[in-house]
C-alpha cells in the first residue's frame, strides 16, 4: 500500500469514494476502510484525519481481513501521531527488533508522562501488557496462558462468552458458531502449548475444546485449529485443520469422562500432538501451509459448536517459545 507508485492512486479512490453524495450512507465504512489502509501503508497523518472524521470508532468488521491484527488500530494511530510519538515510534523499534528490554522500558517512562493524551495511555498499557508476556517467552520460558482477570488488555473474545475463576481457570460459553479467546500477545510460529479441559455441562453429550492459532482475524483463512471432541457421528477424536474445515489430521481416541489433557507443538512447519498423552500425530505436515509472519502469528482457545450448548472450562494453559530450544522430535 505504500508503494510510491500504488498510494496516489489508492489515495485518489478513497477521496473519491468519499467526496461521491450516493455514498454519503456507506461514508463510515469507507472512512474505515481509508484509515486502515493508510496505517499500512506508513501514512499514519492520513489514518488520524479518517479517524478523526469518525470520532476515533471505526467500524470493527472493517479492521478485519486484512491478515493481521488492527484491533488496536485507533490507540495506535493516536499514540503514534500524539504528543509522545517519536517516543512511541522508538519503543515499537526496539520491540520489533526484538529489544524487548528497551521497548518495556520506554513504555514505562512513557507511562509516567503527562504528555499523552487518553488514547495514547491506552494503547502504552496494551504493549505493557504485552511485554510482560513476550519478555519471559523470548527466553523460552514456559508462561502461563490464559487471561489474568476479567479485562485482561492482552485477550480478546470474538466468540461465545467467558469468565475468569478465582482458581485461575477460565470458563468459555459457545455460541451458536462456537467459542474463540485469543491473546494479542504474538507467539511466533514455532511453540508448544499444553494445558487441559472439562466439559463443566453440555445440552447433549457432545463437545469440542480446543485451540486455534494464526492470524488473529478469524475471518480470514490464515488460522488452524487444534480440536478435541465428541459426537454421535464421530465419537471421540482429536483433529487438526484449517479454519475448523475438513481438511485434516485427525484420530480417534477414548477422552476421560472428567479432565482431559493435551500438548500441541508447532515447530518446523510440523504439527505434532497429544491428548491425555497419546498421540494424535508426530511430526506431520498440517493440511495447509499458514504464510504468516511470525509477529502476526496469535493463539487461543476456541472450537466449534455442533448446535448445542456447551460450556468448558480450561485450566493450566502454559505456552513456550520453540525458536530458542532444538527441534521436538517425541515426547520426552
């Protein structure tokens, strides 16, 4: 979108768009759409005056599809382009660059700043929030992985509802297309996470837990997911997919009535998985190949609803970084 010889005219269809009065009804998603493509293309004064114009409330479905997270698009803008941009602008360097140390410890000057706007603060407790977890997940530590409290700024719920225990646990309530919670806190694409579930009630026998990794905007095509279930036609089985499709690894295997455990690695373009440790696969292919970079590559929790009512519960969700251990090759 940057491009010199693409953005005049990406620019000129946009103002085009919005100068033209038959689309005077659709001028909020086309503002939308004008500020998310110009925070892409580096012109960051063009995304501001967008959001400006649409009192910085975008539409949401309008931030999604485009094969990375922009959820925090408005605090970003805004953080960017304020009072405290340069220092913003540095921080997210270091951070890119993998300075993780010196991306917390500007964000924590900034934090005591009285130069920042409302948005700005916001979005400085967002990568704060963020730091904390990828600091310890760049050393290759396991962390744990599931939110902290209620409003956890590095989770967000895109399907069903949930609820945080005061053990620490999580419960997710399906909705009629599933559940999905997913971090915003990037995991790389190299990772093994483990954790375990109960099924706390269900309208009939059936249920699915499970994970779903890749670009964070499920709407797109760029995610796979990691599902352990039980219905009629298949009884119990583990599988891994693309989106929650057909195409898959999957193998059945009897599920405790009660708790049930699994570890997921991703590693070398390789799935392997386990569930109340035995195996659903090693070192296998996924059905699709995600090209997803590794700061745009998220996890969660989610997994299908098979028209019924279903509420699980996760407990003792943990996730380390693979790119700084050898490669998994079995279980130890």
């Amino acid at each position: 979108y940057g491009r010199s010889d693409i953005w005049p005219h990406m620019q000129r269809m946009y103002e085009g768009y919005l100068a033209e009065p038959s689309q005077e009804a659709s001028r909020r998603g086309w503002r939308s759409v004008y500020a998310a493509v110009a925070y892409q293309a580096g012109r960051l004064d063009v995304a501001r005056a967008q959001l400006e114009a649409l009192n910085w409330d975008p539409l949401p479905v309008k931030l999604t599809g485009w094969g990375r997270d922009l959820s925090l698009l408005p605090l970003e803008v805004a953080a960017r382009t304020g009072g405290l941009g340069k220092q913003v602008e540095a921080a997210e360097s270091s951070r890119t660059r993998g300075d993780l140390a010196k991306a917390l410890k500007l964000y924590q000057e900034m934090e005591a700043s009285k130069n920042a706007d409302e948005r700005s603060r916001t979005f400085i407790r967002h990568r704060l929030a963020a730091l904390a977890v990828e600091e310890p997940m760049s050393r290759g530590d396991w962390i744990n992985f599931l939110p902290a409290t209620q409003s956890d700024l590095n989770w967000t719920l895109t399907r069903g509802k949930s609820w945080r225990l005061v053990d620490g646990a999580l419960e997710v309530q399906a909705g009629a297309d599933g559940h999905i919670l997913h971090s915003r806190v990037p995991v790389g694409d190299e990772f093994e996470v483990k954790g375990e579930f109960e099924v706390v009630r269900s309208s009939s026998k059936d249920f699915q837990a499970g994970l779903v990794m890749g670009v964070s905007d499920y709407d797109s095509q760029d995610w796979y997911g990691f599902r352990v279930k039980r219905n009629d036609s298949e009884g119990d089985i583990a599988c891994v997919s693309m989106r929650w499709g057909n195409e898959r690894i999957f193998k059945p295997m009897k599920l405790n009535g009660d708790r049930n455990s699994f570890l997921f690695v991703l590693q070398a373009h390789k799935v392997s998985a386990w569930v109340n440790d035995q195996p659903v696969c090693v070192n296998v292919k996924p059905p699709l190949f995600l090209n997803v970079p590794g700061d745009q590559f998220y996890l969660g929790v989610g997994a299908y609803n098979d028209m019924n009512e279903t509420v699980i519960r996760y407990r003792n969700l943990q996730v380390r970084s693979l790119k700084v251990r050898p490669p998994r090759v079995r279980k130890p």
